[in-house]
C-alpha cells in the first residue's frame, strides 16, 4: 500500500506556501495519513522555466499524483527595466524573467496539457499571480542600486493582464482558477493593508497565504469532492495489523485491518454527513 501525491508547484510563492499559514502546509496537514504533499515550488521560476523543468525531471518516476496546485505567473509579468542597449544589455538577457502575455498563456496550455497527458486521473487546481506593493518592491530595487538594465519593475496593472490569461486557460481546460489577485484585492477594499500581506511587498505573509489557503482548499472541496480527506482511504494498515507474531498480510492482520476499515469507513460517513449538512446550512442563510 503506498502514498499518492499531492504537488504543489510553481515558482517562489508556491515554494514559500509549506510555511504556517501557506497552502503548502495545509495541504500536508490536511492529507495526513492519505498522501504525501510535495514542494515543487521553485524560486525565480517563470511559465517558460516551469514548462522545461515539467518536461525534464519535475516528479520521479513511481509518483501517483492526486493533485497538481500550479502557481506561476508572477515572474513572468516583471517589466524589464530601460529597452536600451547598454553596458548591461547582455546581463539582461540572461537573467531577464519577463514572458509576455501571449507566451504565458501557451506556456501555461501546455503545462495543463502536459499534466494531463501524464497524470490523466490527477485534478488540477491554477492560481493566479497576485497584487503588489509597488512601493516596497521599487524601494528595494532602489536600496540594491542596480543598472536600470537589470531592474524588473512590477506593476498591478500589468499583472492583471497575466491573471485574466491564467483564467482563460483554466475556463478553456475546463480547471479550476483561483484569482489570487482578486482574493488580496478584495481583503485591502475591506481593511487590510497591503503590509499585512506581504512581506517583501511581493512575496506573502502567513495572513496573505491563509486568504489564498481558504479559497483554495473550498475549491478543492466543491470541484473535486472525491479529494475531501473523509472520502478517503488512508494510505497505511491499521496500526494493529501489526502484531508481534504477524505481518499485515497474514491471516490476522487481514482480519484486524478489514474490522479497522469498516469502523472507520462507518465513522468518516458520519462526519462527512455532518460536514455537508453545516455546509448546506451556511449556504442556506447566506
């Protein structure tokens, strides 16, 4: 009996989503005992990057996958500093980490296409870049003192045309979106401040992931109801199927782990009815 996967994956806010509050973690906390949750996430990574490293080496052979939560795009809606060609113009070429819109969105096609063809049983789950503190990032770039060459300035609205890209490659895939950017812009209309949910002024804070966590374990649960964790077998023998004079296979830990499976499939019936009555009553008086 071996453990599925969950991976998450995507660049440096999907690799900083295991810390507390990040969906990473979430995830591996909520799938305890049912699969093993993977960080795939990788810093500086753009759609471009991410379609290469999926095609090359990603996952290790033998991986079962479940879900893929993929979160990329914020690299890629960098704006390149000066368009000149300068002393530095050939740093920038190598490091520059805009792809434009166009190209995002057939990166991000093929990557969904892609997953889909290896893993055609796995869910899939997009997220889109998110909103920004300009201030903070320009202030950082400023202390750094780079060559305008080098310097990738970021702005929200042009973020924006990344994230209707990422939803109109979920609508057409048929996968589920979660609009980040609209879930951040939506708690600062509300009181938040763009401090509390980012830490960097790009990269979120435990209370800037736990927005997304909520939104993103919801969806989970309504698109993919198969993936709710009371639905699920756990990934192991009953602890008693091991007894000192028997292995899970022989005769006793046959019959101790079949007793262990109903009595457990009776009380995960149980909660999973209670769940869904809770839920219909929330939705009943919202």
């Amino acid at each position: 009996m071996g453990y599925p996967h969950i991976i998450v994956t995507g660049d440096s806010i999907a690799q900083g989503s295991f810390a507390p509050g990040g969906y990473g973690a979430a995830l591996a906390q909520r799938y305890a005992g049912k699969a093993d949750v993977l960080n795939r996430g990788m810093g500086g990574y753009n759609s471009h990057q991410l379609l290469l490293k999926l095609r090359s080496d990603l996952l290790p052979a033998g991986v079962h996958p479940l879900l893929f939560v993929v979160h990329i795009g914020t690299n890629d809606s960098a704006l390149d500093g000066s368009q000149t060609v300068g002393t530095f113009q050939f740093c920038k070429a190598q490091l520059t980490v805009q792809v434009s819109v166009n190209d995002y969105r057939t990166n991000l096609t093929s990557i969904v296409g892609e997953l889909k063809s290896s893993y055609p049983a796995a869910a899939i789950v997009l997220l889109t870049p998110s909103t920004l503190n300009v201030a903070v990032t320009r202030a950082a770039e400023d202390s750094m003192d780079l060559p305008e060459d080098l310097r990738h300035y970021r702005q929200p609205d042009n973020t924006e045309h990344y994230v209707n890209a990422c939803v109109g490659v979920g609508e057409g895939a048929g996968v589920p979106v979660i609009n980040v950017f609209d879930l951040h812009e939506a708690a600062v209309a509300v009181g938040d401040k763009l401090e509390d949910l980012f830490s960097d002024g790009l990269h979120f804070t435990a209370k800037g992931y736990e927005i997304v966590t909520r939104a993103l374990l919801k969806t989970i649960d309504s698109r993919y109801p198969d993936l709710r964790p009371l639905k699920m077998s756990e990934a192991f023998p009953a602890f008693f199927s091991y007894t000192h004079d028997t292995e899970p296979e022989g005769s006793k830990g046959q019959r101790a782990n079949a007793i262990f499976t109903r009595l457990r499939a009776m009380y995960e019936a149980e909660a999973l009815a209670e769940e869904e009555a809770k839920e219909a009553a929330a939705t009943k008086g919202g």
